[in-house]
C-alpha cells in the first residue's frame, strides 16, 4: 500500500508500458525483437528501488503507529525476528535493502506521533 501511495507502482507501470513501446516499434523494424520485451520489461520493472523500499517501509511505519498505535519499538522488535529467521538482503545486485538497513530506518523515525502522545496523555 506504501508503494501505490508513495506513487512508485505508477512509475513502474509508466516504465512497463514505455519499454513495451520500444520494442513494439523494435519489432516492426526488425521482426521478431519485439518477443525480448517478455524478458527485458520483467527485469526492468521486476521490483523497487532500495530507496522506494525504505520510503515505503518509513511510511508503513509512521502509518501503523499513527492508524493503530503500534509503537515504533514493536516495529523494530518484528524486523529483527524477521532478520534471524529470513535471509538478508543487501547485496550489491539486491534491490531490497538488507535488514540492518531497514532497521535503522525505522529507528530514524522521530518518537512522539500522534499515537504515541495519546497514548502518553491516556497513562
């Protein structure tokens, strides 16, 4: 949902139908190249940039603390779990962002949310 908000599903489908473009006119001056457009557009569009993924972890973040009260600590506290058990990310050919990164991109968020100043006022 943080990527459809944060626009980036549209600029992969912007970029989707632009490499289909190409290389439908490919295909009409060289027959047969338009079939790479089944394997390049996957590769072009196959996932988000690590920059996206951390936008839109930040704002699932700062979202399920204000919609639900969820504190930022619990947040964490899931991503680790989720560091041990899965294999990392990171890579230099990776797009997701290793679980450390993630983590401390959630750290980065400043405390005291709306959620987080009710809940302060309600103890």
């Amino acid at each position: 949902m943080a990527h459809v908000k944060l626009g980036h599903t549209r600029k992969a489908q912007a970029a989707s139908y632009a490499t289909t473009a190409g290389f439908v006119v490919l295909g009409v001056l060289v027959p047969g190249a338009g079939l790479l457009n089944h394997a390049v557009n996957p590769a072009i569009i196959g996932a988000y940039s690590r920059e996206a993924e951390l936008d839109a972890d930040r704002l699932a973040a700062e979202k399920a603390r204000e919609c639900f009260g969820v504190p930022l600590a619990d947040i964490v506290q899931v991503l680790e779990q989720l560091q041990r058990e899965a294999p990392d990310g990171g890579g230099f050919w990776d797009r997701h962002p290793a679980w450390t990164e993630r983590i401390e991109n959630i750290k980065g968020i400043s405390p005291g949310g709306p959620a987080e100043k009710e809940r302060a006022g309600m103890e």
